[in-house]
C-alpha cells in the first residue's frame, strides 16, 4: 500500500515538476529555493489531498498550494528591506528612512484602483477570453502553460489572447490615455 502511494507520488512529480518550476521562476523565485518549494508543495498535497482524484484535479492544487507558497517565501524574505547597521555611514537615520522605503502609498492606492478596473473589465469578457486573459495577463503564464492548463490549442490561446488584448484596449482607453 505504502509502496503504490511512493509510486504514485513520483510519478506525480515527475509529472508536474517542469510545470511548476516554471510557475515559480515566472514569479521571481529564486533558483537555489525553487527545489524546497517544490518540495514542500508536494508534501503539503500528500498530506491533505488523496493521489487517486483526476488529473487535471491534481495539476490545479499543486498550482494552488505553489502559489500560496510563492506567497509565504516573499512574505519572509521580501517583506522588510534589510539594512546593516555594521556600516557607520549607515546610521544616519533620514538616508536610511529614504533608503527603505519602497513604494509610495500614493503608487500603491492607484495601482491598486488600475488592478480592479482590469479585473472588472477582465470579467465583463466571454468565457474564453476572460480565462485567457485571466492566465495572461494577471497570472503573467506562457502561452505553453496557458495551452497546458486550459487544454487548447495554441492557435487557440493565441487568438483569444489577441481578441481579449484589443477588447481590454477598446475599453480601458482612459487608463492608457489614448
């Protein structure tokens, strides 16, 4: 019993690992720590999901529980700007403030306005557009895992990425001031 769970799960993984490899690096993931991602992503699927469901059922919760890993690693590490306060030049407490800022809350207010009117105008779409450009354009995929995921062609996915590219075009000019 235990031995065809170990068999199913390898074959699992080798599988989806290209798949999900590439679903990290696509979201800034480094190279030395996508292994123990992959790695704690299967472990979690192992842990609370069965090996027999379907699988198109499996690929989607192992992009999931990436994801949501993907999350958690920019959480630890990406959070806080790391400063060192061995250097004496360092301390001056103004250049390390402008230092450590990222962002600009007032960035993050319209960025945050801009990202809810492309998802609203993103769901106004048909159903095939809209899972295109959903893939595409939020999720930042390669047309191949859009292929992949979706089970189309790439003509397919190619046209429908064309016809939701110009639909959100025709109907966001105010944001791209055309």
């Amino acid at each position: 019993m235990q031995q065809d769970q170990d068999m199913q799960l390898q074959s699992m993984y080798d599988t989806y690992q290209a798949v999900l490899r590439t679903i990290a690096r696509n979201r800034g993931i480094p190279v030395d720590d996508i292994e123990d991602m992959l790695q704690e992503t299967y472990i979690a699927y192992y842990r609370k999901y069965p090996l027999t469901w379907n699988e198109s059922r499996k690929k989607a919760m192992l992009v999931k529980i990436l994801k949501r890993k993907c999350i958690d690693f920019y959480r630890r590490n990406s959070h806080y700007v790391k400063v060192s306060m061995d250097d004496e030049e360092s301390l001056d407490e103004l250049e390390l403030l402008t230092q450590t800022l990222v962002k600009d809350s007032l960035d993050s207010v319209i960025n945050n306005e801009t990202y809810r009117e492309v998802r609203a105008c993103i769901l106004g779409m048909k159903k095939d557009w809209r899972d295109v450009a959903f893939l595409y354009f939020v999720e930042e995929f390669e047309i191949k895992e859009i292929c992949m995921i979706l089970e189309i062609s790439g003509t397919a996915c190619r046209s429908r990425t064309s016809r939701a590219r110009k639909y959100l075009k025709s109907e966001l000019k105010h944001l791209l001031n055309i």
